[in-house]
C-alpha cells in the first residue's frame, strides 16, 4: 500500500476516535448534514475579498472607476485580430498541450531568452497557466505545505496571503517603509526594507520569499542591490524565491527592471510570473505562465494537470503571435512593450499632478500601473462613519458616495500588524483613457469646493 | 527532516532524503508538497505526445476533429469587436450574461428555480470545476466513492485534496449473455451500500459515463440517492456528455430527483456541448449553500475566467434555449449525426475480431482485444498492463492512436481490466475511414 494511503488510514481512524460521531442516524440527521456539508479545512476564512466588496461599484456608470486594475483602454488591435483568426482555425478550438500550447510558449522562450540572456527550454521550464494568478496558485500549491513559513513584503497583492494559507503555509509578513520625512516629491523608490528586519524574518521553515517588481500597489521597482539583498539572503536560508513580475514591462523613465532569476544562484531556486494580461491589455482573457528551472517547474506542472489540465488554445495561439511580432520590434519605439509604458508615463504624471493640487500626497510610481496617494493633509473628518474598520476602506466609501469617484484602500494589502502605518493610503489606477481621467480631474478639481 | 521521520517512517523517509539530493544541491529538504505525491503521472501526456510523434489516426483523447458550430463560431467573433469590455476581467464567479441564461436553461430542465449568482460557478473547463468541488469539500481522512471504469482526473484530484478514493465497478449483468452494450453495465446496490462508512464525504458519478458510454437510468439513479441520503453525503455528477445520448437513451439529472438539490454538485461543459473543447468553458451548478465554497477555492485559484468565450457561449445557449427541442436544435443534430459515427465505427471493429460495447451515450466506445493475438514484441513497455503495451504496438505498428481502458481504473483493480482499449468516435468521417482503411489491412494480413 502507498505510504500516503497508510498515513491517511492511521489519521482518520485517530480522527474517528476523537471526534464523538453519532451513531444513530434519525436524530443527528440535521447534526449530520451541518457537519458534512462543511468546507473543507484548507479553505476556512479564506471566503471574504476585498474585490468582492469594491467591484459592485464598477457596475455604476456614475463612478468614475479608477479602484480594480484593468484598462479601459483598448489592446492592440493586432493581438485582437490574431484571436479573431486563431478561431476560424478548425485545430486551434480543441484542446492543446496541457502545458502550454506550442506556439506560445515556444515565443515566451524567444523573448524571454532574449531578456534573461539563456537559453529557456519551452517544454521544461515554460508553463503557462490561467493569468499571472494562477501561475501564483500553481506554484503555491506545489512547493509550499504545512510547516512553511513564507515571507511576503507587504503591502502585497491581496491574493498573497489566502493562498500562502490555503497550502496550509504561515504567511511571516516584512512591510516597506517610507524612508522619506519629506511632503512633497515622494516616490516609490522611497519605500524601502530595513535589511535587519528583513534578516530576521529567515529562519529553517522558510520555504520562499514572494517578491512583486514592479510592486502592486505602490509601484515600486526593487534595485539591484535590494534584489542582491534579498538573493543573498534566499542562498544563505537555502529559500525559494517566487516572482511576481506581471508589471515587467511598464517602467518609466530612469528605472530599469531587474529579474531576480538572473542574479548568481537565483535560477536554480526561483520562479518568475509573467502575465498576458497586463504585457498586452487583456485581462480578460487571463493567461499568464511561470519561468523558472526544469526541477521546479516540473512540479507546477503536475498541479495545473490535476487541476485545470490546459488553458483555453484560441487564446494561447494569439498571445504567442503577438510576442512574436513584439520580440521582432524589442528595443524599438514599435513595441508595445515599451510604447504602453511610454503612453502610461503621461498619465501616470498627469494623475500625480492632479491629486496633488487637492493637498494629497501622491507617491509617485516608477513601474505598473497604480498609484498611492496620502490622503492626511486632507484632514478629512471621518468620525461619524464609526471605527470598526480602517480609515482607508472608510475613506474610500465616503470618497465614492461624497465625490462619485473609486479607488482600493491600501490596508487591503497588509497585514493586522501594518494597518496603522498604511491606513492613510488609497490606491489609484491610471491606465484608463484620457475621458476618465477627465472626469477624475474635474472631481478633484472641485474637491475643496465641498 | 527528522520530525517528517518520525512522522512518517523510515521507507518515506529515505526516499525523501534521496529526493533531497537530486534536486540540484539546493534545499537539502524536499522542495515539492506531499500533496503531488503519488500524482505526477498522467497519460494524456504520454499518449498525446506518442500520438503526435507517430502522426497517427487519432481516435485517442476525446475532442472532435470537426468544427464547432458556426452559429458559436460567429457569436465568438462578435464577442472580440464587443467593446473594450470583452477583453477586461468579468465577474468572478461568471460573467453575468453566461450565469444568466444557464440559470434560465437549467432550471427549465431541472424543474426548479436556479439562481445564477448564488447557485452557479464559471470554470475553466468542468476541470477546473472538479478541481474546485474536491478542493472545496473534501478533507485529509475523507472517503470519496468513485464507481469504476472513471475518468481518470478523480482519483489524482481526491488524493490531492487528501482524501481516500474508495471504489465501486460496473460490471456486465450476470446471465444475460454477453454484454454488449454499456447498458449491460450496471452497479451492484449491495455492493455500492456496502463502500457507504461514516467517513465518505461524497460520490463522484459520471453519466454519460466516460469510457464505458453508460447513461444512468432513473432506478438506477435512485439508488444512488437513497444512500446519499441515508448517509448524508455528497453527490458530484458529472454531466459533460449530457447532450449526447442514442436510441432513445434518456440523460437523467440525479440533482432532480427528491431530497438530491441541496447535497448534488452538477458539472457541465461548455467545450463537450458545444464541440468547442480548446475554449474551457465549464460550470458548476448546485445549492448555494455549497457552492460558496467552490467559489472560495476558484477565487483564491484562477478567480476569473476568460470573457469573450463566456460571452459566446451565452450567446449560444440563448440561441439553444430558443429551439429547444427543435430540428434546429444542435443539441438535437449533433447526438443524430454522432449516432451514425457510433453505429460505423462498432460495425468496422466487430468486422475485424475486435468487439465493440455499444455506447448509449457520449463520446466513446470501448472495445475488448482478448480475441487478438499480437506479439507485443517491445522491450520499452515489458513491465505495462496488457493494453498499454497493445495501444503504444497499435500507434507504432499501425498508425491508429487509442486510449488503454485499465487507466480509468484504480490502481488496486486495473489487473483485472487488461482487456479493453477506448475509441472515440466524435471525428470527421474521413478519420473515421482512415481508422476503418488501417483496421481492414491489419485483419487482412493477419
């Protein structure tokens, strides 16, 4: 009999002695059905979402919308059409390679063999996955269990932490901090670890540090020097590293993105997330993928074939014409990896400006496509909205009720322990069309008129 | 290291600690879950990619070889030029229009009212939506019931989600002469009430069965009911194929018959309803009550799915829920054409000694080789099951890709079901000639 299955016997049979099961059907039958019904453990507390309580607001046409990251600005209409052609082909409506349909990741390892300078082996150590999100699931599922502790740099990405916990891991949270006293000119590059804080949180049960560049939601972009940092670290502890890199190719002026797997030591041990969604505007269409050694990637793989086996082909076909088309324009002004960033800077100062003439203080982002901003100066009374939650989810509620405009509030992604130090922040997103960001700036605009 | 000794014991162990030492030099511990153990295999990896490497006639994995419809076809393109809308994530947990309409749909045929927010789930693929049901509701200690021959997903998914597969076969009917039709196929009820213990959470049934083509009758059904119901547990019906019944054969939703709503999980595909398999449309549909936990599995998992297949989709449910019934209806065309396809491929297998177990529904046949003597001459495959080594010599000898029937059994019963290979017969007709061309030859030269 296979280990796992002896395991599983001795711990049910101790179960069953333990729990006080009824025997006699008839009367426990309403007990019975309360506790058979039941969630399984691994998902217990992990039903509430921030996204859940903020995105029915998306549906008012009456709010403008710049809280959930998508753009409302259209992708590139050649990505659209390579959709509309990959459909009327027979072959590419059925199934394709669990792993990744060939032409996909067969692109993925051109160009990111290009970025990373090595060879990727498209079959090995390419997986393609449902978004940027599932390429997280895929790899939380295969290497981290209960008994792990994994580091997260807050604030973080909210889904983070329910997935750390759904793999029966220990989220150990570090957050930024704002190294700068200063009111005006800050940017993301202000928010920095306290490398002593962050050394401490190693100890022998942790399995991987998760790291996002650029940041969501302060727009962060880690050095090379805190990338080293880090890495250092990740070999002395003997560490994973997981890296979210969705945002990779929005990098504005002066800034440079640095990808981890590509320090001394760091392949063998890190997995890199990439996402379709944000390289090409197209959330909706959710595919993203991990990069990341054989040895790894390996195991990610035997998750996504017991989990959703393949991602939809007509999809992964245009994607992968798209990076082709891309890859043979990079470096150029062309490729719209490097154009969207250019058009996004714009608005991203755009957005600093205007908030800032309210007396908010932006943070000024050097990568991705969201934006904090200190709302303290406004001095916004919120006393009557009561204190059972944080002054950021009360700010934005009043924010969006008061002055018909939404964004996220920041404690959304930290921890108990960092609400306070961040409960003054809200989060805006900017890749939206000039009309929206029009309406933004006539709200602001009339902000102090009440 | 050593509290996973004492733990687990010294065999496990070892092999972790040899584990350990292959990976690279890097994590003296283990770098995978305990959760992938016993899971990494899987055939469809290894015979797709045999299937392709020798071009072969492909009547292996399940999806069609033909178009999908055009009307689905059109509503995608119109999708794409929909606005920016279509290409930005949607609802989570489906995209209105979709839960909509399969709300409307569904309830019409289930005989209640379905809410399409509380009492639906959008998945990539009834994959995911499997994944999601035993993520959701099956814990470490749990016993699932799965009736044999199964798709092989079930297993792999129950242990991952720590559960303990427990296994009950569809066997020929006794004394009624061969069993040649997946009709003869049926559960024991002593047999199937003896699996039932205090620790099965759930049931996992398939109807259209998929290899067998076994579609579940109402008696038969409702046994399966009476002991959910007596021992409070769970039923996960996988309904993919549901549209696909022949002679006269009627799909049955165990979810419809009393006291079955509130503890049933139904799973649906889009891509098996609508020829469409590469989209990865799929949905779960049951009592509210439970499916806000499949929704916390898919929202801390993928969490959205694709937009515009949704929205095509809708598009053609609405289309199907307007001639429901009718000539027009493809839901009625496609199960008329595929009966023909059936009826060939049967003909063309008995003709040359193989002999075919008639489907009364879905995508598949299955086909006992006892009667065929080859010699299975190749070293590769010596220590595989008898129909491994039978379809890898059918691939490589003679260009025909199928599927070994004993990976749809478990691990403990495969021994005794060595015996049948699997074809699908969802193909175009010139596939099917091609398979006919090379079963012809073969039984000629014999």
């Amino acid at each position: 009999m296979h280990p796992i299955h002896l395991l599983r016997i001795v711990s049910s049979v101790r179960r069953l002695l333990q729990t006080n099961r009824c025997r006699s059907f008839s009367s426990c039958q309403h007990n019975m059905a309360s506790i058979k019904h039941k969630n399984a453990r691994r998902i217990e507390g992990l039903d509430k979402n921030v996204w859940v309580a903020f995105t029915s607001v998306a549906a008012d046409p009456s709010i403008v919308n710049l809280g959930q990251g998508y753009p409302d600005i259209p992708p590139p209409s050649y990505v659209k059409e390579g959709l509309a052609q990959a459909a009327m082909v027979d072959r590419l409506n059925q199934y394709t390679r669990g792993f990744g349909h060939p032409t996909l990741v067969k692109a993925l390892s051109k160009v990111y063999g290009k970025v990373y300078d090595r060879q990727l082996d498209p079959f090995k150590e390419i997986l393609v996955t449902v978004g940027g999100y599932g390429s997280l699931f895929s790899t939380m599922q295969a290497l981290v269990e209960e008994g792990d502790e994994v580091i997260i740099i807050e604030p973080f990405f909210d889904c983070y932490v329910p997935m750390v916990k759904m793999a029966g891991a220990k989220p150990v949270l570090i957050p930024l901090r704002l190294k700068s006293t200063a009111t005006t000119g800050i940017s993301s590059a202000d928010w920095v670890l306290d490398q002593e804080e962050l050394a401490s949180k190693f100890n022998s049960k942790t399995k991987a540090i998760i790291i996002n560049t650029p940041n969501n939601p302060i727009g962060k972009i880690f050095s090379r020097s805190e990338l080293q940092a880090i890495a250092d670290l990740c070999i002395k502890h003997d560490t994973l590293c997981f890296s979210d890199e969705v945002y990779e190719w929005l990098i504005y002026k002066g800034h440079e993105h640095v990808k981890i797997a590509t320090l001394p030591g760091m392949w063998d041990r890190t997995i890199t997330v990439g996402s379709a969604g944000k390289t090409f505007s197209v959330t909706g269409w959710k595919l993203g993928w991990s990069i990341g050694p054989e040895h790894l990637i390996r195991h990610l793989q035997t998750v996504m074939q017991n989990s959703l086996y393949t991602c939809p082909t007509p999809l992964q076909e245009a994607v992968g014409r798209g990076l082709l088309r891309d890859f043979e324009l990079m470096g150029q002004p062309d490729c719209y990896f490097s154009a969207l960033a250019l058009e996004l800077e714009g608005k991203r100062d755009r957005m600093a400006a205007m908030l800032a003439q309210t007396g908010m203080t932006p943070v000024v982002p050097e990568g991705g496509y969201f934006m904090i901003v200190d709302v303290t100066a406004l001095n916004q009374d919120l006393t009557h909205m009561g204190d059972d939650e944080p002054y950021d989810y009360k700010f934005v509620k009043w924010m969006i009720k008061e002055k018909k405009l939404a964004a996220i509030p920041v404690t959304a992604f930290v921890g108990e322990d960092s609400v306070k130090q961040f409960e003054k922040y809200i989060r805006l997103c900017f890749i939206k069309q000039e009309s929206t960001l029009d309406a933004a700036e006539a709200i602001l605009k009339n902000w102090n008129k009440g | 290291m050593w509290r996973r000794v004492a733990v687990y014991g010294p065999s496990l162990s070892v092999r972790l600690a040899i584990a350990g030492f292959h990976e690279k030099g890097i994590m003296s511990r283990r770098l995978h879950a305990r959760r992938l153990e016993g899971i990494d295999k899987n055939i469809w990896v290894e015979f797709t990619q045999l299937a392709a490497d020798y071009k072969a006639v492909n009547l292996g994995q399940g999806f069609p070889d033909f178009s999908p419809p055009s009307f689905i076809q059109e509503a995608f393109c119109n999708a794409l030029t929909g606005g920016f809308r279509m290409h930005q994530y949607t609802r989570a947990f489906g995209h209105p229009n979709l839960v909509k309409i399969l709300a409307k749909f569904f309830s019409r045929i289930v005989g209640r009212e379905i809410d399409p927010m509380e009492d639906i789930l959008v998945s990539v693929g009834a994959y995911q939506a499997l994944f999601c049901t035993f993520q959701a509701l099956v814990d470490e200690g749990d016993e699932v019931i799965i009736v044999e021959p199964f798709f092989d997903c079930y297993q792999p998914m129950v242990m991952m989600a720590g559960g303990m597969p427990v296994y009950v076969p569809l066997k020929p009917r006794e004394g009624r002469g061969p069993a040649l039709t997946s009709a003869d196929w049926v559960l024991s009820p002593e047999e199937l009430a003896s699996k039932f213990t205090s620790r099965t959470k759930a049931i996992v049934i398939n109807t259209p069965n998929n290899p067998l083509g076994k579609v579940y009758q109402w008696e038969e059904l409702q046994v399966i009911a009476d002991l959910c119901i007596k021992h409070d547990v769970i039923c996960i019906s996988d309904e993919v194929y549901e549209w696909l019944t022949y002679d006269g054969a009627k799909h049955v939703k165990i979810a419809s018959l009393p006291g079955m709503w509130e503890r049933t999980v139904t799973i649906g595909s889009a891509g098996k309803t609508f020829s469409a398999t590469g989209w990865k449309v799929g949905w779960a549909i049951g009592s509210g009550h439970i499916m806000k936990h499949l929704k916390t599995v898919h929202q801390n998992s993928v969490y959205h799915c694709a937009t515009a297949a949704q929205e095509a989709i809708s598009v053609g449910f609405q289309r199907e829920y307007d001639v429901f019934g009718t000539e027009d209806s493809y839901f009625h065309q496609l199960p008329i054409t595929l009966h023909e396809k059936r009826k060939r491929l049967a003909d063309c297998l008995k003709s040359v000694g193989l002999k075919p177990i008639l489907p009364q529904g879905g995508y598949f046949m299955i086909a006992d080789i006892s009667n065929i003597n080859v010699d299975l001459n190749d070293p590769t495959t010596k220590e595989e099951p008898y129909d491994y080594r039978f379809v890898k010599w059918l691939i490589k000898e003679k260009g025909l890709a199928t599927i070994p029937v004993s990976a749809f059994y478990s691990p403990e019963h495969r021994d005794q079901f060595q015996k049948y290979i699997r074809f699908c017969f969802v193909k175009e007709d010139s596939t099917l000639q091609a398979a006919e061309n090379i079963l012809k030859q073969w039984s000629e030269n014999k």
